[in-house]
C-alpha cells in the first residue's frame, strides 16, 4: 500500500444497493469486491487483472485485499465444507 492509506483504499470499496444488489464494489464500477478476490486466488496476477480491466486501478486491487483482511478480523468464522 505504498503511498496511499488504508483508510483511502478502503473509500474504493462503494455499498451501494442499486450496484450488483448492494454488494461491496470497486469505485461503484460494478466489479464486485469477491469478483477480484477470486481472480487473485486463481492465480491472476494484479497486472493481469489490470491488463483485462483498464478501468481498474492497482490501488483497487489493493483496497479489494484490505477490504478481505479487515472482514477476517470479524468473530464469525465461515467454514468450508
């Protein structure tokens, strides 16, 4: 996160209900949160996304990754079967 605060990356993330059903998004560009998280663990690359997404930023990718570890700091637990 060099250069921009955590808590600049995280005003990427828009909650917006008329946006994919409310569901936390990228700058309200209609790229869910989950939907970067999944491209990452697939093992895309942050260039790669950027390169099939122009309209993303490497600071999206980042606030998507900060967004995830500050809901793990959540009590619940969700377990995979």
């Amino acid at each position: 996160m060099a250069g921009t605060s955590p808590e600049e990356l995280l005003k990427r993330i828009t909650l917006d209900p008329e946006i994919n059903h409310g569901q936390p998004t990228l700058r309200g560009l209609r790229y869910p949160v989950r939907v970067i998280l999944e491209l990452l663990a697939s093992g895309m690359t942050p260039e790669e996304i950027l390169e099939d997404h122009p309209d993303l930023e490497r600071e999206d990718i980042q606030a998507a990754l900060l967004y995830a570890a500050r809901l793990s700091e959540v009590g619940a637990v969700l377990r995979v079967a």
